[in-house]
C-alpha cells in the first residue's frame, strides 16, 4: 500500500502541474474570447462608423441630384421657351420678308406706271389743249376730279 500510496504521490505532483496549465489555459481561453469579441465590436462599431459615413455622404448626393435634375427640367423648359420664341420671331422675319418683297415688287409696278404717265404726259397736254381749242368740246370732269380718282 505504501508503494501505492508513494506512487500515487508522484502521479499527484505532475497531475497538479497539468491541472494548474489546464486551468491557465482556460483563463486564457476565458480571456481570449473575451478580447475576440471586443475586437468584433470595436469592427462592429468602425463598420458603424462608415456606414453612418457612408449614408450621410449618400444623402448628399441623392440631394445633389435632385437639384440638378431640378436645374436641369428648369434649363430644358428654358431652352423650348426660347426655341419656341425663335420659331415665332422666324415666323415674323419670313412675314415681314414677304411683305417687303410684296411691297419691292408694288412699288416696281408703280414706279412703271409713273413712267407710262410721264412718258404720256406731253401727249396728253396737246390733246387738252385741242380739246380746250375745240369750242364744242365739254369734259365730263375736271382735271382734278380726274387726279383724286386715280389715286
């Protein structure tokens, strides 16, 4: 027994070895874990951090562009605005083209029948004055009533 119990003793002082590593060994187990999730939530907590980062920067733009298309919608009515105005001040441009051609085109005709007369003019006086010679000669109008009728 005494052998037993003398073995048994040497087996005590290696099992008290192992069992104070293997207790270490969970306390550092124990603490490791514990530093595995701070780790995890100070990630959690950056990862927080950007996103938060992140959707503020993401507000900025969906701001941005919604100005923008707002500009946009306001520089595109603009722009037909003023094409519209265009094709409205052409429309006068090509009216007022036409009426001076017309007008180009009336006064040429005009300026050749103020020839004719000129050129008839000397024809017409020497038949006034036969007329005028010619006792039984009795105009219809005066030469004035003539003048405002041809006007």
């Amino acid at each position: 027994m005494k052998d037993i119990l003398g073995e048994l003793e040497k087996q005590v002082g290696p099992l008290k070895e192992q069992s104070e590593t293997a207790r270490k060994y969970l306390i550092f187990k124990d603490e490791l874990k514990k530093l595995d999730i701070n780790a995890f939530l100070l990630d959690v907590d950056d990862t927080q951090v950007k996103l938060e980062s992140y959707e503020e920067k993401l507000s900025i733009v969906e701001t941005d562009a919604s100005r923008l298309k707002d500009e946009f919608e306001a520089a595109k009515d603009e722009y037909e605005r003023i094409e519209q105005q265009l094709e409205s001040y052409n429309e006068k441009i090509d009216t007022s083209k036409n009426e001076i051609h017309e007008k180009k085109l009336s006064n040429q005709r005009l300026e050749g029948e103020m020839n004719v007369i000129n050129q008839q003019k000397p024809y017409i006086g020497n038949v006034r004055d036969d007329m005028h010679q010619d006792k039984g000669f009795v105009p219809m109008f005066t030469m004035e009533q003539w003048r405002s009728s041809q006007k």
